[in-house]
C-alpha cells in the first residue's frame, strides 16, 4: 500500500498547516482563470466571459477503493479523473480543482504524500490547477473529495437533455475493462489471502488492471468537438455502465434509443478475460463501470465529420420515447434495456 515504507511520520509531528504547506509545496498555478489560488480563505477565479461547470465527487475506503490492491498514487490520480470526466461530458474545459481529505492515524505523512503525488501528476498532465481543499483527520480510513471547475462558452455547454429521435448514439474508447480489471485484482487478492507467497502474474492483464488502477479522462473529446466544428446534441460520462448511461439520456431528453450488441466496442484482452471468468462481455460493457469513456449524440448531419475516427464507435441511434430502450442482439433479438443490464447481474455488482 505505502510504496515508501522507508519513513514513517506521524500526522501529528507536522500539525494541520505543516501538512497542508508539505503536501502542496510543489503544486503551481497555470490557467489564466486562477486569480488566487491556495493560502487564502477561499480561492478566487475569473472566468470572464464564459460559463463555469462545477462537479464534485466524494471517494470513501472500503466502499470506493480497496487500498489492498490501489496504490494510494493511482488513487490520488483517480479521484482527479472521475472529476475531470464530468467536466468533459459537459463539454467543457476543466481548469481547477480542491482536494479535500480525512485520514486516520492510521496513515503517515509518506502516505498521503503518495496520494498527492497521484493528484499532482494529474494536475500537470491535464492542466487544471489546485487551487484549495481541507485537510482533517478522520477516525477510520481515508476519505478524499474532489471538487473540479470548468468554462465554456453557453454554446457549447452540452445536458443530458437535448437528444433528439435520429441522434446517432456514439462512445469514445472502449467499454468494460475497468470492471474486468477489478475482477482480475479481486481475483488475486483471494490467491494472496490463501498464500502470501504467490506472485501475482498480471502480464495479460496489463490493460484491464490499468483501466482500473489509472484511468484517464476524455479531455481529447471536447477538443475533437471543438477541431472538428461538431456540437454534441446530449452528453454524459460512463461511470456506472452503459445500460444505466443510456438510460439517463434518454429520460432526460425524452426519447427512446436502439443500442445493436455488435456496435459496442470491446478491447480483445475484455473478450479474452470475459471468456476466462464465463461472463458475457456485452453485460459487462452494460453493467461493469467506471470506464470514464464519454456516451453523447449527434445530429446525422455530423456523421461525415466522426465517421472513421478511430476514438469513436457510433453504437445506435435514437428513437421515439415511446418505441423504449432496446439492446438489438447479435441474433437479432430485440431486448429492453434495464438498469444495469438485463438480467441478475445487479445481484453480483451488490457482493463488491
Ligand atoms: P480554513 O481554516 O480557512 O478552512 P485551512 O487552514 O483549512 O483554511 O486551509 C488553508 C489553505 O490551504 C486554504 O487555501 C485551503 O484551501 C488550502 N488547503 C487545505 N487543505 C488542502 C488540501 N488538502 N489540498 C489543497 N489545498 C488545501
Ligand atoms: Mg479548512
């Protein structure tokens, strides 16, 4: 779990703001919007003329993450990526973000310099600013929210409401790997517990295990939108599987939808896993999670601008309310689409 287990300090050699100016002594500021960042009572932002967007989520231990297998950097990484992901299925530009965070005695200093760690580099790579957060202790576990900003312009902004019967329905990336890595992970934390000498081998399951550990959030998306002069029509992130994702589009935007099974896009190490543990790769795209891809639509007049792009699957299309959800099959059934799949699924996704 602590990857530096050379050190041990304790939280309270450093005191509340000797941690907070130890953990965000290298962070720096870099958008324009940033105006004052950390140090103040509150940080100050001007987004001039465009719209802000404002998400946040809250990660809890033993309920959001295991830190017997999530490395507290990747976790300090992730929590910034299930924010960002929201700002981009908004269509918009992340540009800052607070970190707030409860730890137990239970962790050293070292420790939660690893999460930051994970937060900083996350900072740098996607170029949105820490800009402030809180620091508190916590009587079990490790608790971390995030709170992430973003501009656009009002015309760019994108709901989930705005589809349209004839939209094409199209993902970015590909679905279900995150929660074949999670399998794979629970798998050999099981084999760990029986023999503590086993090593695991993850070779094959390198891409799974990371969509899981590290995922990476669709900045590229908004911007493609933006190159390519296509305005989505509705647009959310896929975090808790595409039943339930396609489910919210439609009842937000008041039509029905068409998904055909042999659209969805399946990374070969999903199938090949799928296989190893008898699952159906279609439930697990429908079902699994946290694969952070963007779901949105589109007007048929755009088709031309996305067709072949390799970062997009164009997976149905968008109907009346009144025709339902439907999954079209490979064999040309017709299936209603439920939350969470279409059958007992859900009973598995409780035991986690
Ligand atoms: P206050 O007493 O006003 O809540 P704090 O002492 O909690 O202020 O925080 C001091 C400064 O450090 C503030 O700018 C706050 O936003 C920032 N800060 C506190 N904790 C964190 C953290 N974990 N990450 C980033 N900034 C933090
Ligand atoms: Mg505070």
């Amino acid at each position: 779990m602590f990857d530096n287990k050379e050190s041990k300090t304790d939280l309270s050699e450093l005191g509340e703001f000797g941690l907070i100016d130890h953990l965000t002594r290298y962070l720096t500021i870099n958008q324009p919007s940033t105006k004052i960042g950390i140090g103040d009572d509150a940080a100050v932002l001007n987004f001039e003329g465009d719209q802000t967007v404002v998400t946040t989520d809250l990660l809890v231990e033993g309920v959001h993450f295991d830190l017997s297998f999530m490395p507290l950097k990747h976790l300090g990484y992730k929590a910034v990526m299930v924010n960002l992901s929201d700002v981009y299925a908004m269509n918009a530009e992340a540009t800052q973000i607070t970190v707030s965070i409860a730890a137990s005695n239970r962790f050293p200093v070292e420790a939660l310099e690893e999460l930051y760690a994970g937060i900083q580099l996350a900072a740098e790579i996607y170029k949105v600013d820490v800009v402030g957060g809180d620091t508190t202790s916590s009587t079990s576990g490790l608790m971390i929210s995030i709170t992430a900003l973003g501009k656009a312009t009002p015309e760019k902004i994108t709901t989930r409401s705005g589809a349209k019967p004839n939209d094409l329905l199209v993902v970015s990336g590909d679905l279900g790997a995150a929660y074949m890595g999670l399998q794979v992970l629970e798998r050999e934390k099981q084999v760990f517990k029986a023999n503590p000498n086993a090593q695991p081998d993850l070779d094959a399951y390198t891409y799974i295990v990371e969509r899981q550990l590290k995922p990476e959030a669709r900045k590229d998306i908004p911007e493609l939108f933006n190159a390519l002069e296509v305005q989505p029509t509705s647009m959310i992130d896929i975090s808790d599987g595409l039943s339930s994702e396609v489910i919210h589009l439609c009842k937000n935007s008041k039509v029905g939808a068409n998904i055909f099974e042999e659209k969805i896009p399946l990374d070969p190490t999903v199938i090949s896993v799928c296989e190893e543990f008898n699952i159906d790769s279609t439930m697990v795209a429908l079902s699994g999670g946290e694969d952070y891809e963007l779901l949105f639509t589109i007007d048929q007049k755009d088709y031309d601008k996305i067709k072949g792009n390799p970062h997009l699957t164009v997976i149905g299309h968008m109907t009346e309310e009144k025709e339902g959800m439907h999954l079209i099959t490979r064999a040309n059934q017709k299936l209603p689409i439920q939350s969470r799949g279409w059958n007992s699924f859900d009973d598995a996704k409780d035991e986690e």
